[in-house]
C-alpha cells in the first residue's frame, strides 16, 4: 500500500520523520516562502524530474519500437501468435505511453506557447480516444464499412494524416486506439478479430476479377496495409514528440533553477491536479456518470483501460515518492511538511482511488456490473476520492501561498 511508502527515500522510518519534523521547526505558517530548505529540495526535486522525463520517454519509445517490430512478423508471417504477441507488444507500449501523462502536463506548464499546442497536437495524433471504429473496419452489421473497405481512400501517410479527424475529431485515422482496434476488432459477441483478417490475398477470386478489383483493394490487404502505416506513423510521431522535448530540454531546466521553489511546488502540483481532472473526471467518470459509456472508456477493444490508468497514477506515485535530493528528501516529504492535511488524508484516498479505478474499468469492460444503481455508485464512489485528492492538493496551494 502507499501508505506503508509514505516515508521512502531516507535511511529509516525514524530518520525520514526527524527531517519532517526539523522541516516543520524552522518553518513559521506561510514559511515557504522564507523556507531556504524546502526550496531548495523542491528546484531539486523538479530538476531530477525534468530528467526522468527524459528517461521515460526512450523507454516508451524503445517498446513503441518494439511493437513496430511484431507488427512487422504479423504482416511478414500472420498466424495466431503473432497476433497474440503484437497485442502485448501494443498493450506494453501504451502502458509505457501512459506513465509519460504526467510528464505531459508539467512540460506544458513550462513550455512556450507554439510548443505546447505542438505537443498537444502529437498527442492527438498519437493517442486520441474515443474513436469511432466503423471509420477504421468492419463492426458488428456493418461487414464493409470503414476505410478498410472504402477504396476511394489512398492509403498512404498523407492521405491519413488528412483524414485523421478532418470532419470530427473522434474520426480518427491515426495513434494507439485505431491500432487497437484494428488488432482487436469490435469483440461485442466476445469473439476477437482472426488472424486471417490479415491474411495476405495473393490471388483474385473470378468474381472479383470480374468486378475489376486490384489485388491492393482487397480488404485483406487493405487492413494489411493500414496496420502498417498506422504503426510507422505512431513511431514517427512519437519521434517527433521525443525531438520537442530534447529540443526544449535545456531552456525548461533553465527556468525550473530561475523559478522559486514555491512556484515550482505549485507547478507540481497543479500538474497533478490536471491530469486526474483531465484524463479521469472530464474524459472518463463524468460522461460514464451520465451514461456515456461508449465514450468514457480509453481501451474498449483491449479491454485494458484500467492498465492506462494505473499507469498514470504510477507516474503520479513516482514523482512524489522516487525524485529524492541528495539527503533524502522527496517531494512527498516536501509537501507533507507543508500541509499536515497532505499527509495525513492524501494517501488515504490515493489508495483507495486506484483501488476504486481498476475496479470500475475492470467491471465495465466485463460488464459485469448489475443494475445501474450500482455502477452509479461505483462511479459516484471513484470520483469522490479523485476529487478529495485533489482538493489536498488545492489545500496544499493555499496553506502554501497564504
């Protein structure tokens, strides 16, 4: 549990509350500004973070490599395995995807206007959600809807970077979740998408021949095609998002040693708060809330939305209990010695939320909630925590600044 982590970083439990405590002497009710100490753990701490960004994204760009790699045994040799082994190739990628959130959020805060509009631009290309799935294939009723089927589209980068989101942006053409889907399909009678729908077609059929059908507008290769573009684009994009930050790198570190230490700590946390009310209250609970079930759940194909989000709570855990200064302090300590309320209820109700979350995405990509009382009550439950976490949060801010 978290809270058995509350203290890591230091030599020992008793050694970790002595500098909590010694953080708490020298400190008089709006102290941080006057706090020497707390600042200089919290530049710090925000220095080493700005580095483990770094790190995270070539580890999320090595397994996005790597899914590049099992897509290119799929369409070289198609069999049940390989498909097998391009979904976990896939769901490894986006859960290292995921960890990255937060890291999103906080280059946001300090990056320049044009590069944070370009950094939200990859991210909608690279991992958009929802998407509409009779634009990428066939769904159920439907056997030849979808670009798949609709020879009038090219297939080719451009022609779908122009179609990703041209007339609604759930239309997407690009980034993990049209990738899923087309490895997955639309498992509504939980009968997952054949291998052979990427079969390669080697050989027209005399009715097609007929028809006047190339071999290249065949479903089959068609699909064959699009997963493999799909798949180059998501790496190229991810690429160029990996290029911003080497790019910005040193000016983002330049003004995280120009910026105070209560700044930074307001920077910190309002990232945080963003991303839970971002990617799971706005996105998520509160459309599922109001029935909007299709909508609200990032990894329907996969059925893997509740690792997405562990993924982002793991990167939240991360940074409060793993940056550490050179004498051991965390940023978990740092705003603990702010608030006695953060560290007293934060953990609380983080633990609880995970809990709550993997739960609530687990059921309702099972469907194996009962009655509608009880998933509103679920969902009332989930949102209830996130909110109280991030109310410690604004708390945290306010004993901080006042």
């Amino acid at each position: 549990m978290l809270a058995s982590l509350l203290l890591v970083g230091c030599s020992d439990e008793a050694a970790e509350s002595q500098s909590i405590e010694s953080v708490k002497e020298t400190t008089h009710s709006a102290f941080e500004l006057l706090n020497p100490e707390l600042s200089a753990s919290a530049k710090e701490i925000a220095l080493g973070y700005v580095e483990k960004i770094g790190t995270d994204l070539i580890q999320a760009g090595i397994e996005t490599e790597k899914f590049q790699s099992s897509i290119i045994m799929l369409t070289g040799q198609t069999n049940n395995e390989n498909l097998t082994l391009s979904k976990q190739a896939w769901l490894d990628a986006h859960s290292a995807y995921e960890l990255t959130t937060l890291h999103r959020y906080f280059a946001t805060q300090l990056l320049g206007e044009q590069d944070s509009l370009a950094l939200m631009q990859l991210q909608y290309q690279i991992n958009h959600w929802p998407i509409i799935p009779g634009y990428i294939d066939y769904v159920d009723g439907y056997p030849d809807s979808g670009i798949v089927h609709d020879i009038n589209v090219n297939l080719d980068v451009d022609s779908l970077r122009e179609q990703h989101g041209a007339f609604d942006i759930s239309e997407a053409t690009l980034g993990f979740h049209v990738i899923e889907f087309l490895l997955w399909g639309y498992d509504t009678d939980s009968v997952a998408r054949p291998a052979a729908d990427f079969d390669a077609v080697l050989k027209l059929t005399p009715d097609e021949t007929e028809s006047g059908y190339s071999l290249e507008q065949l479903s089959n290769n068609r699909r064959r095609l699009f997963l493999s573009i799909a798949t180059n684009t998501l790496v190229e994009d991810f690429r160029a998002l990996q290029s911003l930050w080497l790019a910005e790198e040193p000016s983002i570190r330049e003004r995280v040693e120009s910026t105070s230490g209560t700044e930074l700590i307001v920077i910190l946390a309002d990232s945080m708060s963003a991303m839970l009310t971002e990617e799971l209250l706005l996105r998520s609970l509160y459309p599922m809330l109001n029935g909007n079930f299709a909508e609200s759940i990032q990894s329907p194909y996969s059925r893997s939305t509740q690792n997405a989000v562990s993924s982002q709570l793991s990167g939240l855990e991360r940074l409060l209990l793993e940056r550490q200064t050179e004498n051991g302090t965390t940023l978990d300590i740092v705003f603990s010695a702010i608030s006695d309320e953060f560290s007293e209820f934060f953990y609380q109700n983080f633990d609880a939320s995970k809990a709550c979350l993997v739960l609530l995405y687990s059921n309702r990509e099972s469907d194996s909630a009962d009655t509608t009382n009880e998933r509103e009550t679920e969902i009332v439950e989930c949102i209830n925590l996130l909110t109280n976490i991030i109310d410690y949060n604004d708390r945290l801010k306010f004993d901080l600044t006042n």
